[in-house]
C-alpha cells in the first residue's frame, strides 16, 4: 500500500458519527436519506474528521460534507448497488489481482475487502480524494492494496481534470491541455482547505496519466478490471488492449452514454472493442422511462432495482429514443477458445 498521505492522516481529528441511532430510527420510519442532514449538521462539528459506519468498516471523510454523511449512513451498500453485480463475480475469478480504476475514496475498495482478500491495484488522480482513500484504507487497517494517485487512459501524459466529490476528466480535453484553474487560496493548502475546495468543485488540476498496458506490464496475473470513470471509460480501455488480451480479465465497467460523447466516444464503441472476445451482459438501476418530477422524487427513496438489458441493441435503441439512464454496467466475460 502506497503511504505517501499516511503519515499526514489527522486520526486525532476523526471522531464517531453522533446521532447514528436516531439517524437511522427516523429513516426506518421515513427513508429520506440524504434529506436528513440538516440533522447531522445540528449533532455534527462542522470541522475535523467523521468515521461514519458502512457495511463492515468505518469510512473517514470530512464532516462538513453533510449530505455525504448522511446518504453513507443510511443507505449503506446502496449508495452503490451495482455493487451486488460485482459481488456475484467474485466466486468466478481465477488467480489474480483486482484493478479499481475510479477509486474515489474507497467505497468499492472497502467492500471488495468485505468479501475477498486477493490483492487490489486501486487508481484515483484527484489529491484530495487519493488522500482520503489513503486515510481509509489506513483508518481501516487495510492491506495489499497498492494505491496509485494517476489518472488512467489511451496515452501517457497530463490532462485536465474537474475537481469535485465525483471529480472527472475536463470533457472534450482529453488531446490537449488545458490550464489550471485553482481557487485564489489554494496556496498554502490544508486538508480542511481541500476539502473545502473539493465540496465547491471549481477548480480544474492537471493530473498525470498513464496507460493500464505500460502501468501493468509487471504483473502476473490479473483476474478482474473494474473501470468507473464518468465518460472516460474508453479512452481507458484503448490503453489496456495488451491487459487484456494477456490476462483475459473478467470485465465490470460503468458506461456512461452521455459523458461518453463529450469525450468524442460512444457506447457502441466500447461494445464494439470488446465483444469480438467477451460475452457482454448489460444492467441498470435507474430507471428507464421519463417520470413526472413527483415521481422521480419519490423514487430516491426506495430500494434501486435492477433491469438487465436484453442485448446491446436495447441500449442503443434507448439512446435514440432519448430514454437511455445516464449508468449503465456492463459485465464482460471472456469467451472461451474452442
């Protein structure tokens, strides 16, 4: 595990989410989620760090990001439910290490822990939030799981890069570079200004990249690829052709139609890559129909149920139709030589 940001965590900083069971009393009641943090916000210290119960670990963030707190502690697992999808891919894998591309700040990560202890390679190029994944994984006591603070793609360079909670990529800028914009009290940053920062989600940063075929070239074995990265997730995939082909590597990867364009791509570019050698399934958990607004309120709060897509051509068809979700998760196995 990379301990570059370790030493820096302010343990004495973290302290235990106040309020949990009336939290959690209150939304058996009435799940509001993230609706609730007005009340975190009355039992909660704006300043310092929260650990907030998730599934079986605690996750470190700052406790000024209240609507954050309060959607982790009440919807748990939830928050990312194509989780379950992963999880059910588990049992299948041969010997090998796992590859989080789009880490954030540990969520899948500690959850793979949940459940598998084989070695992880997690990627996540935004400072602020690489260093949260550090303090987690530390605040967790988490091993053998090597983190890496760069950005994965077609090519190695530099790039442009939106910070915020789910920071991605600038759109349209992935050929050139295009000059920072940091806040005027960027300099001399704090943790506590990071964080800050992070929450505002103004600033665009450079952060490196590299290619997952020049990154990887050393391992032995790799048994699955797991890509979230907003939109860049083909231009990620153009770098790792050589993983592939080498490792055959069961695949899980978040699409995102729209943010896909933005980066000149498309959905059917990525399936197109990838099905001459894999079998491809293909899932949501929004919900695929235009809802009055009413109705799409009220859907926030109930458990997110899965549709599984018929073929590739049922996405494409959505997306003509302007009805396609925004995620969709797309589950590669290889295909096996006769």
């Amino acid at each position: 595990m990379s301990s570059s940001a370790i030493e820096e965590f302010p343990r004495h900083k973290v302290r235990p989410l106040r309020g949990e069971r009336l939290l959690r009393a209150l939304h058996r009641g009435l799940p509001l989620g993230r609706k609730y943090h007005p009340l975190v916000s009355l039992l909660n210290s704006r300043r310092g760090m929260i650990a907030i119960p998730f599934e079986r670990h605690q996750l470190v963030q700052p406790a000024a990001w209240r609507k954050q707190i309060a959607n982790i502690l009440l919807s748990g697992s939830n928050m990312v439910p194509e989780f379950k999808l992963l999880a059910s891919l588990i049992p299948e894998l041969t010997d090998g290490t796992v590859l989080d591309v789009g880490a954030n700040i540990g969520l899948y990560t500690l959850l793979l822990r949940s459940i598998t202890d084989r070695p992880i390679i997690a990627y996540e190029p935004q400072p602020f939030l690489f260093k949260l994944f550090q303090w987690n994984l530390s605040y967790n006591r988490i091993e053998t799981v090597d983190a890496r603070n760069t950005a994965c793609g077609s090519k190695t360079s530099k790039i442009a890069f939106n910070i915020g909670i789910n920071g991605a990529v600038a759109s349209g800028n992935q050929n050139k570079p295009v000059p920072e914009r940091r806040p005027e009290n960027a300099a001399p940053e704090s943790w506590q200004t990071e964080a800050d920062q992070t929450q505002a989600g103004h600033a665009v940063i450079q952060v490196p990249v590299v290619t997952l075929n020049e990154d990887l070239a050393d391992q032995s074995s790799i048994a699955l690829l797991k890509i979230d990265c907003e939109g860049f997730e083909h231009q990620i995939l153009l770098g790792a052709g050589e993983v592939i082909e080498r490792h055959k590597p069961i695949l899980f990867l978040e699409i995102h139609p729209e943010f896909l364009r933005t980066f000149g791509s498309a959905t059917k570019q990525v399936v197109d890559l990838l099905s001459p050698e894999y079998h491809l399934e293909f899932w949501t958990f929004q919900d695929r129909w235009p809802k009055t607004k009413l109705g799409r309120s009220l859907a926030k709060f109930r458990e997110p149920r899965p549709y599984q897509y018929r073929d590739a051509a049922e996405i494409y068809s959505s997306e003509t139709q302007g009805i396609c979700p925004s995620q969709i998760y797309c589950i590669g196995r290889p295909k096996r030589a006769l």
